[in-house]
C-alpha cells in the first residue's frame, strides 16, 4: 500500500459499528469457552452472563455519555482528559496488548478448526495463513473492512439464531428427537439449578469476562464515525440487549438440552446439541461457523490494536511512525507491528501447541477489567467538569456507577488469586509493571 500522511475517514455507519463489537464480542468466548463456563456451574452459570452483562452496560452506558461531551475522541482521549497522559499511556498500551493477545488466541482457535477439515497440515501453517487473511481484510479503507466485518459477524449472529430456534424446539417438543429430554428437566436434574453452589457463580465470572471482553470497541470507533455523539446512545442500547441476548439464549438452550456434567470440553457445544438434531453434515456446517466466528474475531481485534497504537502517536504516547496512515486512511506501520505479532504468535504454535491457547486465555478477561474500571472512573470524575450537559447519562449516577467500579475490582481480585491463571496474569502483571515505569521516565520532564 502507497502510504502518505493522510487521516483516519469517517466512513463507518451505525451498523458497521454494531457488529464490529459483536464481532469481537462473539468469538471463542461463546462457541469454544461455554462448555467451560457450564462446567464450573451449572445451568446457574447464566446468573454469571446476566451479572457481566449489566456491568457492560454501565461501561458502554458511561462510553457513550463521554462521547456526546467530547466529539471525535476516542475512549483513551476521555481517560487522558480524566486523569492525564500517563495513566492514558498505561492503559492504550495495555489494551493493545490485549487485543495482540486475543489475535493470536483466535487465529489458533481458527487452526484448530480448520485441522477438522485438513488434519495432516500443522497448527502453526492453518493459524499462519489465518492471521494472513486477517492482515489482509485490514488493508482495506475502513469502509470496506466495516462491510466485511458486517457479514463476517452476520454469518455467526444468524447460526446462533438458528442455534435458538432449533434448541427451542427440541427443548420444548416441537422437533422429534430421542435425545431429547423431558420438558426443562436438564435444568433442575443432575444436581439442581446451582449444582457446584452458588458460589460458583463468581468463579464463572473469570471465563465470563473474557467473553464479554471487546464490546468497549465501539469506543475506538468513534473518530471513524460522522456524527457519533449521535449514533452511539441508540448503537450502545440495541448492542447491550443484543449481546446479553445471544450469550444467555444458547447457554439455556445449552444446558436444556444436555446435562451441564456430560459435555465435552474437547467440542463445541453447539456442535454437540447439533448433532442431536439429525441434521446431515451438522458438524461441517457448525465448524465452518466456528472458524467464521474467530476469524471475525480477530478481524475486529486487529482493528482495535492497529486504532489504539494510532491514537497513542498521534498523542506522543507511542512511536510517531505508527501514526502514519495509507491513503486508504489505514494506520499501516500500526498493521506491520500487528502482522509481525501474529507472525511470532503462530510460530510459537509450533512448540506449544494447544498449551499456548491456555496459557494466554486469562490476559484479556484481566486486562480488560483494568480498561473498564478506568473508562468508569474517568466518567465519574469528568461529570462534574463538562463543558456541557450530555445529551445521554448513565442512570443513577453517582451510585451505578461506583457499584460497577467496586464489583470489576473484586473480579479483577479473584483473577489475581486464581491458581489455574497465575502464568497469564504474572505475564499482566510484569507487562503493567514495565508500562508503569516507562511512564514515569517518559513524562517525568513534562510533570
């Protein structure tokens, strides 16, 4: 690509921007990590969806608010507003960090289905020539890549409906199945509603959040947007319901379907509860959506990293050379540093495996709990300094606000005493320790 020093365009409509953030929303977290959620709790594992899902809606609620205050920034813009330009420092970097964590999470998620389909061909080749098409679809001006994403997304938004209305009907008798079990009878058998207690409910919220994790997207898409002070309380509205919708329908169809203690953790769910329909070739057609679903995925977490090292050198923040954009508007040395990522994420395959995509699950459901508790402090601290009356505010504010705060801290407390994630989040943890002191060396002459 021809490279220039042109800018961001402003070419992504109301619904490139809503299934941009489903795409990253709905990936490996729903079709690959429900079986784990169920296992740890049951049927009551949708209390845990639920729960998540209303502290997403006050952090998108709280992005949207900042929005219709201060135009054309982005959610990193309103932290640096709120607290200045070291924390601002920290936080884009750790985003970028995570989104680069997830990319290499769905691009081997991605050569792990496709080895279905071409089992003598190594992990590290499918996810190389994954992350490859993913690069790709980035080069694209942003309109372009907002359409691609949109029937990216639309694809595995219209199988989980289909999902929905075929596990529906199996549940409730309208389609023949001799799998099927008594009405609802999965829900209260096998050890109750709440089988490994009501507890467990929290200990599902650390897979749950990384599920969740990507629908603060919508906030970097604010500077690609016309008029998004606008658009964005009525996107964030029908997003929220959207997402609590699509998470929590399949996990009841789900376990309505098959008892929460014998599904398999080594297969989708949703490929099981296929089968047991009858459909022909129902495992093909549910392997090409998984493998659709992570590369869209992917797509949308490119997009995220590649915007966020682009507002960090427009801002001093990062290396001015990633502030440069094609003339396509593509913030292309952003898209090298990503390539070079997920180049180095799919050789890292060759040794690791399917150990790696364990050991980086943990890093983005903990990191973006950092990014969320940070958008909601900035929101508390500059309602009070507006330089007008948003035309859309959180409900209940102070009080809302603060809860949401207070329980992301508490989640974010039990990652760090989690045994099983203790690598990943050690990894955060050095890599929040590294970013903690090059702020303070690069901004020392400047406070």
């Amino acid at each position: 690509m021809k490279s220039d020093e042109g800018t961001l365009q402003k070419k992504l409509l109301p619904r490139h921007i809503s299934f941009m953030a489903m795409g990253g929303v709905i990936g490996t977290g729903i079709f690959k990590g429900s079986s784990e959620t169920i296992g740890i709790a049951g049927p009551g594992i949708i209390l845990s969806y639920v729960f998540a899902g209303l502290l997403l809606l006050v952090v998108m609620g709280a992005i949207a608010e900042m929005a219709t205050v201060y135009p054309n920034r982005n959610m990193k813009d309103f932290i640096r507003e709120a607290f200045g330009a070291r924390l601002s420092f920290i936080v884009g970097w750790l985003y970028c960090f995570m989104w680069l964590t997830v990319c290499v999470i769905e691009v081997l998620a991605a050569g792990s289905f496709l080895q279905y389909w071409l089992p003598e061909v190594p992990l590290w080749l499918l996810s190389l020539g994954s992350g490859a098409l993913i690069i790709g679809i980035n080069t694209m001006s942003v309109d372009g890549y907002g359409e691609t994403e949109f029937w990216l997304a639309g694809i595995k938004i219209a199988m989980i409906i289909v999902f929905i209305v075929l596990g529906g009907s199996l549940i409730f008798g309208l389609l023949p199945s001799a799998e099927a079990p008594p009405f609802l009878q999965n829900y209260t058998a096998h050890g109750g509603f709440f089988p490994q207690g009501w507890t467990a409910i929290f200990s599902g919220l650390l897979v749950v959040m990384f599920s969740y994790g990507g629908s603060e997207l919508i906030g970097l898409t604010l500077t690609e947007t016309e008029d998004a002070e606008k658009i964005l309380p009525k996107v964030v509205k029908s997003f929220i319901l959207r997402v609590m919708l699509f998470y929590t329908l399949p996990i009841l169809v789900i376990c309505g379907l098959i008892p929460w203690n014998q599904l398999n953790e080594h297969t989708s769910p949703f490929v099981q509860v296929l089968a047991s329909t009858g459909l022909k070739g129902a495992a093909h057609l549910m392997n090409f959506i998984l493998v659709t679903a992570v590369l869209s995925a992917a797509n949308s977490g490119i997009y995220g990293a590649t915007r966020m090292l682009h507002s960090l050198a427009s801002q001093g923040e990062a290396p001015q050379a990633l502030a440069r954009t094609s003339s396509r508007g593509v913030p292309l040395n952003s898209l090298k540093l990503c390539a070079a990522v997920l180049l180095v994420g799919s050789l890292l395959a060759y040794f690791a495996q399917d150990g790696l995509f364990r050991l980086l699950m943990a890093v983005p459901g903990f990191v973006v709990l950092i990014v969320w508790i940070n958008i909601c402090l900035a929101q508390l601290k500059l309602r009070r300094t507006y330089p007008q009356q948003p035309s859309f505010k959180v409900w209940g504010f102070p009080y809302i606000t603060l809860l949401t705060v207070g329980s992301l801290t508490v989640i974010a407390a039990l990652f760090l005493f989690d045994d099983q994630n203790r690598v990943s989040i050690g990894a955060c943890l050095a890599f929040l320790l590294v970013l903690v002191i090059w702020s303070l060396l690069k901004f020392r002459k400047r406070t």
